[in-house]
C-alpha cells in the first residue's frame, strides 16, 4: 500500500480538523457578521476556535468518527434533491418533510453513536417494537393531518 501524505496521523488528527474548524467558523463570522466587517478579527477568532478545538482529543475524535457518516448523508441528501427535481415534487411536500424527520432521526442516532452513548443505552426488542409503534403511529397521524389540511370547508 502506498502511504501518502494524508496516512499521516499529525495529519488525520490535527490538521484536517483544524482546517475543517477554521473554514466553517470563518464562514460563519463572516455571513453573519457577528464581530462587524473586521474580517481579520474573524480570522483570528476562528483560528482560536479551531486551535482550541483540536486541543480537546475527544472532540477531534468524534468529530473524526461523525465526518465520513456526514459524506454520505450528504451524497444521499444530493441525490435524493437530484430526485426530487427531476420528478418535480416540490419542497411543501410531505415526502421531503417525511425525509427531513427519516435524516435527523439518523443524524440524531449518529451523534448518539459516535459519542458513545449509544452503547451505554439497553435496548431490547419491547423497546424496539414500542419505538417502531410509535413511529407508524406518528406517521400515521401525520398523513390523516396532511391528507385533511387540504380540503376546504364547507
């Protein structure tokens, strides 16, 4: 196997996250323009978040574990827009609004798994079969309110 220079673990563990910090921090002071136009007043507090971020081990490491989830949500998220479009099925859809509930209830899951919670959750199959239960009974209820919102009284 070919080592390159991405295999290096200064690399995986300290600047990757570093840069991913710093870009998105950066980006958020800038849109929202909390320290004003000042952009090297952005600069700079980005860079204190990030270089306090890769500080913390843990936080680099489950920032590691969640990314590669987050790329394929993405690409799944991609497609299923490419989709949607083609087909012309529109935002105020319930499928989209149903998808929106299916990718932050995995999302939630991630989060959960890549902190380690989730092993420290028993889950055995009544708990499973209620939360199944539940679901389809929220789907349910969701569909008679979006199926009955459209008629007009009269």
């Amino acid at each position: 196997m070919v080592e390159t220079i991405f295999m290096d673990p200064f690399v995986i563990n300290v600047i990757l996250p570093f840069l991913l910090l710093f870009v998105v921090s950066f980006a958020i002071l800038r849109k929202t323009k909390v320290l004003g136009e000042n952009k090297f007043a952005d600069v700079i507090v980005a860079m204190v978040i990030a270089f306090l971020f890769i500080a913390v081990p843990q936080a680099v490491g489950v920032t590691l574990k969640i990314i590669p989830i987050i790329s394929v949500f993405l690409v799944i998220i991609l497609c299923y827009y490419l989709i949607f479009g083609f087909l012309e099925i529109h935002r105020t859809s319930g499928a989209l609004i149903a998808l929106g509930i299916i990718f932050a209830l995995a999302f939630i899951g991630t989060i959960l798994w890549a902190t380690g919670v989730l092993e420290k959750i028993l889950i055995n199959e009544k708990i499973i079969g209620t939360i199944i239960m539940i679901i389809v009974l929220g789907g349910a209820i969701a569909l008679v309110f979006a199926i009955g919102g459209t008629k007009k009284g009269g």
